[in-house]
C-alpha cells in the first residue's frame, strides 16, 4: 500500500445554518456576466445562446469572519456579491425540471477578483485563472438548507463596504436561472454533492482596499463578512 509522501491541509468545511455539520467543498464553479447591468458595466454584452463559467480551486475559499490580507500582485482587487448554490446530490446531463433535486443548499458568496490581472488576461486571450483563483479569493458564508430558503425569486442581493452600499440587486435580474446553469453545467461535467456555484454578481463592482469590511447579504440567508487586510 502506497502511503502519502505528506499530509495535505484539507480545504475548510463550510458551516451550516442551524447545524454542527459542515459541507465539504470539491470544486468551484463560477458564471460569468450573469446580470445584464453587470456586462455593461464590464463594456460586455450578455452571451443570451449559452452562460460561460470559469473555475476557482477549493483551496481559494475563505469563510465569512476572516480577515485576509490584501490580495497578492494586484492593485485593484474587486469586490463581486452572489448567489451560490452548492449540491447535494448528483447531476449529470439533467433537465433543468430535474435540476434543482441536485441542490442541497445556498450561501451567500464573493468571487474576489484581481482586476487588473484579468484585464491583462483578456487582452492578451489567456485564461482568467490569475486573475480569479487565488488564495482566499472565493469568500463564503455559512449554508442554508434549500428547503429552508424556499424558492428563488426575488430576494434582495447586496453588497456593503465599510457600511456604503456597493452592489445591490434582485435574484430575478439573473440572465441564467439556477435550473438553467446547473442543466448547462451538467452537459460538461458529472456534477455532485461538494459542488459549489458562483452564480455571477450584479452591477457595482470596485475595489477593495486593506481596512475594509466587506458585508455581504441576500434576504434569507446568513450574511457574509470579511475585512481585508494589509498587504503581504
Ligand atoms: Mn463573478
């Protein structure tokens, strides 16, 4: 038998509402330009045939409550508020009337964002990865129970800094729904409990800075705080 060459920090278990356990994280998956007002604000226009994602590795998560140092190489880390959906279940090639079986809950969440290495990416046709997955860069809150929330329709989305409201929204203002991406989604991967989903955040992007609290909340579910400190 073939024993590890060392032990490996597993990622952290994401807390849930009401409860002792914690959810364990597999993959993170992201939506990109998934509210209009947020495109444009980015000069994008929304890709109405199919949503596109990028991916975050599990070792990126950062619970509510930390505070983390200032993103490294950047100078202009943004702030992106949503919705994230994380599976219970497996999905694989579903129907978006079968897909919502698959979801065990939802937590508010910030895809942390270094700007101005995603521009660069963009400019230069590379991918996004330095400029989306990075150490503490997929913030999270505790988890709520699906059943709990109920169904999605137009709870309030928004995003505080240091007490200024930055971004807010209705989950309504989604261009792909949650049945929609996760039946999207399920073409190209064999989905499964562990999974989280970054639905895509709505207009009011901008940077952060170290000193600030970022407070984050979505009408039923447990808000979101982190503080960002100085810089390494
Ligand atoms: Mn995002």
């Amino acid at each position: 038998m073939t024993t590890p060459l060392f032990d490996l920090a597993a990622p952290p278990l994401v807390p849930v509402e009401g409860g002792e356990t914690g959810y364990p994280v597999r993959r993170i998956f992201c939506v990109g330009r998934n509210y209009a007002a947020h495109a444009a604000e980015m000069g994008n226009e929304v890709d109405r045939e199919a949503p596109f994602y990028f991916t975050k590795t599990p070792h990126a998560l950062c619970l509510s409550g930390a505070n983390i140092p200032y993103p490294l190489e950047t100078s202009d880390c943004h702030h992106e508020m949503e919705f994230v959906v994380a599976l219970g279940a497996p999905a694989f090639r579903v129907t978006k009337a079968r897909a919502m079986s698959a979801v065990w809950g939802y937590g508010c969440g910030i895809d942390l964002t270094r700007r101005d290495l995603q521009g660069q990416a963009k400019d230069k046709r590379r991918p996004w990865d330095l400029g989306k997955d990075f150490e503490d860069s997929a913030i999270i809150g505790a988890l709520t129970a699906k059943a709990a929330f109920g169904e999605i329709g137009d709870q309030a989305i928004r995003l505080d800094v240091d007490g200024r409201r930055a971004q807010e929204a209705s989950l309504s203002e989604m261009v792909w729904s949650v049945p929609e991406i996760i039946a999207h989604l399920s073409r190209f991967y064999h989905l499964g409990a562990g999974d989280l989903i970054y639905t895509g955040t709505p207009a009011g992007v901008g940077p952060v800075a170290p000193g600030n609290v970022l407070r984050g909340e979505i009408d039923g579910l447990a808000p979101l705080v982190v503080t960002i400190g100085a810089a390494e």
